[in-house]
C-alpha cells in the first residue's frame, strides 16, 4: 500500500526557516517524481514544487521561487521542501504527493495527510 | 485568481447528475495539457478522481466520468449520492507560467 507521512510542519515567525519532510512507503521511491502542494485556509489548491525521480530536475511556481528549496534522499525514502523567508502567505497544510510520470501537467496519483505550517 | 475557472459552488437533489466545468485558456487546456480531477472530502486530502482526461483510477466507481473539448474540461457525476458532497479541483498545467496549476475548486452539495 502507497502510503506518504508528511512532518515538520509547526508555528513559525515570519522571516524565519522550517524543513517539511516526506516518508513515502509501499512503493519504489526513486522510480517516481514528487511534488509539494499547498493549502492556505479556507482556500483551494496551489501547487509549489516538483522534483524528479533521481533529484537532477527541480520546478517551482513563481510564488516560492528563491525561497522554498525542494530535495530528495532515495536512500532514506524521503522528501524533503526546505522552506525559506517565511511570510503570513505561506500559511497553509501542505501536502505531498506522487507524479506516476514526470511530464508537465502530470496528475498526482497519491497524497498524505498533510503537515500544518502558521506563519 | 486561478488561470482555470470552475463555478464556486453547485447543488443536486439524490440520483441526478451534476456537471462540473472547468474552462482555461489556450496556454494550458487548449495547448493540449492533459486534465485531471480530485475529489476532496471534508478534513481530508485531496484523492485523484479522473486523469488523463477521461481515465478513472481503480476503484472509484464509474459514476464519475471526465470529458475535454477545446480550452474546456468537465466532470460528470451521474447518480448523485450524499457522499459525493466534496471540493472538486480540476489540475492541469500552464505554459505561460510554467507550473502546474488547479482551477479555484466546486464545493458540491448534495440536497
């Protein structure tokens, strides 16, 4: 079973740093791209980063671009988004989740729970 | 503002269908992005509905289907049951902005 658990997440002052990591289970980590995808409030979806499957290939929407850091430890399992000059904007759940393909637009097949981060 | 446009909100009675559009442009649906839908229930994640267009992941029930034509997409639910009120977000990707984007979701309920 594909399962994805998300920590890191906590009450951060603006201007500050935080790391979310990503354990994914039940699947072979490295075969597949990963993505980081956002949830202010109340709001709807945005989607932050993406990264391939061997880690060379990194995609961020313009909102986090030269902030938010997205990587990867395939022996360990695990990814990781290490965010940077946090703001009150950043205040979301943020989720992980799968690409079964790394093409642009690809769906993203399986979620976890997601990780609360309050700027 | 979202790139792709969904209705904020749409309602049906038990046993009807409901359409749910999602209208973009010719950067992202129309330049031929594949689109997908998620279905978000209540305190939960988001869980892929329908992607590539029109293919449904084992195990949701083929009441659900996806269609896209142009810069459009739509997700039909046909036999509306209470436990389909949820977020729907449609997700595709924009080549203008370079990323992958989500329409603003559908909050459905069901009457």
């Amino acid at each position: 079973e594909v399962q994805l658990l998300e920590s890191g997440g906590g009450l951060i002052q603006p201007g500050e740093t935080l790391r979310l990591s990503c354990a994914g289970s039940g699947f072979t980590f490295a075969d597949y791209a990963m993505s980081w995808v956002r949830q202010a409030p109340g709001k709807g979806l945005e989607w932050v980063a993406v990264i391939s499957g061997s880690g060379a290939g990194t995609y961020y929407a313009d909102s986090v671009k030269g902030r938010f850091t997205v990587s990867r430890d395939n022996s360990k399992d695990t990814l990781y988004l290490q965010m940077n000059v946090l703001s009150t904007d950043d205040t979301a759940v943020y989720y992980c989740a799968r690409c079964p393909v790394l093409e642009f637009g690809a769906e993203f097949d399986y979620w976890g729970q997601g990780t609360l981060v309050t700027v | 503002q979202s790139v792709l446009t969904q209705p904020p909100s749409l309602s049906g009675a038990p046993g009807r269908r409901v359409t749910i559009s999602c209208t973009g442009s010719n950067s992202n649906i129309g330049a031929n992005y594949k689109v997908h839908w998620y279905q978000q229930l209540p305190g939960t994640a988001p869980r892929l509905l329908i992607y590539g267009n029109t293919n449904r992941p084992s195990g949701v029930p083929d009441r659900f289907s996806g269609s896209k034509s142009g810069t459009s997409a739509s997700l039909a639910i046909t036999g509306l049951q209470a436990e389909d009120e949820a977020d729907y977000y449609c997700q595709s990707y924009d080549s203008s902005l370079s990323g992958w984007v989500f329409g603003g979701g559908t909050k459905l309920t069901v009457l």
